[in-house]
C-alpha cells in the first residue's frame, strides 16, 4: 500500500499533475484507466516501463551544459490556434538551445524545465505565427495560477488542445478564452465550465520555425 500511495506521489509529481486520471492520460492511457490502477492499488506493468523509459529521458535531460538549456519537445503534439487539434502521441525529444539565444535575444527567464509544441493556425497572430514553435511554462498549470492576459495551452474535454488568451474579470466568475486576431470571436463562460479543461501551462515566448531551427543541436 505504501509503495502505490509513493509511487502515485512520484508520477504525479514527475508529470506536474493533480491526479492520477491525468497520469494515465501523460502515459497515453484512458483516464478511466485510473480506476482500475486505484482499485488494485498497483499501477500496471506496462505504465510502469513506459513511465520508467520517460524518467531515464528526464534524467538525460536534467544534465545541461552551462551554456545551453534543455527543453521538452513534442514534435508530434500540436495546439490550434483556431479550432482545435486532437492529440495524442506525447513522446518528447531533448533539444538543446543556446541560452544567450533564450535568455537574451527571446526574452525567456532562466529556468530548469520547458515544454516546446507547435502552433497551426492563425486565429493568436500577430503574437503567435500560424506555425511558429512556442515554449510553455508548465508550472502555471491551473487557472489560479494563470495570470489574466496570459496565452496558454489546455486541452478541453474532446481532447482538443488550444491555444488561447485568458482574460480574468476580478469581480465576478466570468473567463473570456480570447484571439488575438480580430478576425476570430472571443468566448466567455463561467469559471465553473473549465473544470473539465487540462491547463498545460502559460506561452511565455513564440519564435518563428527556421530562426529556432537554427538555433538548436538534438541530443
């Protein structure tokens, strides 16, 4: 019982998640898997080797040169910046990007661990390019920690994953999921409605592919 309960702690701390339904998800399971592994008590064998091949990866990616940072890319996960893309295959590479061209040149403040997708659609331009690589924050996580006028990532409960602007009202529960170009209509639902949504986290920089490109060395 205790190796489960430290086990589901581990996961969940390793995927940045509140639960375990999100655990099977970042392992490309059903969430209603959860409901067996809770039942048990014992997450099965083949979660457990696919979670233990993605601790190795981070490990690798925990070990930086000094004069580059490590970020996750999901080459196969894209968010719609317009109606919303299904994903998913969440396999990630480690890239390695010149930190003087992160820090200095985009503006990205120095942390240990970013997430990087690609962007299709138009409807966050000019900010965010139709095919432009963005890089993500994923400890801004949840609505209480998303700032108002943060773009941010979440995928819906079609598994559909966005790309939208998130308008906070201080007075009331109201939530505007926002485009940044006029052409595409603004949505407002209550706080209450996004229950069921997956923050992934907060867009802190975009940059267009063939700069970036440029910029990285694959490990």
């Amino acid at each position: 019982m205790d190796d489960y309960k430290d086990l589901v702690k581990e996961m969940k701390l390793f995927f940045n998640v509140k639960s375990l339904e999100d655990v099977a998800e970042r392992l490309g399971r059903e969430r209603s898997t959860a409901i067996g592994w809770r039942q048990r008590k014992k997450i099965s064998s083949s979660a457990l080797v696919e979670f233990n091949a993605l601790k190795n990866k981070q490990n690798n990616y925990n070990i930086k040169s000094t004069d580059t940072i490590s970020i996750r890319y999901f080459p196969d996960i894209y968010a719609s910046a317009g109606f919303g893309n299904a994903n998913e295959n969440e396999n990630f590479q480690i890239i390695n990007v010149d930190k003087t061209f992160l820090t200095e040149v985009l503006g990205v403040p120095y942390k240990t661990q970013y997430d990087m997708i690609k962007i299709y659609g138009e409807s966050m331009e000019p900010f965010i390019q139709n095919g432009s690589f963005i890089i993500i924050d994923t400890t801004r996580n949840s609505l209480d920690k998303i700032r108002n006028g943060d773009v941010v990532i979440f995928r819906n409960s079609n598994n559909e994953l966005f790309c939208k602007r998130i308008l906070k009202n201080a007075f009331d529960d109201d939530i505007v999921i926002s485009s940044d170009n006029f052409n595409f209509g603004d949505k407002k639902v209550k706080k209450s409605a996004l229950k069921d949504h997956v923050f992934i986290g907060a867009v802190i920089c975009s940059c267009n592919a063939k700069i970036f490109l440029n910029q990285i060395e694959r490990v």
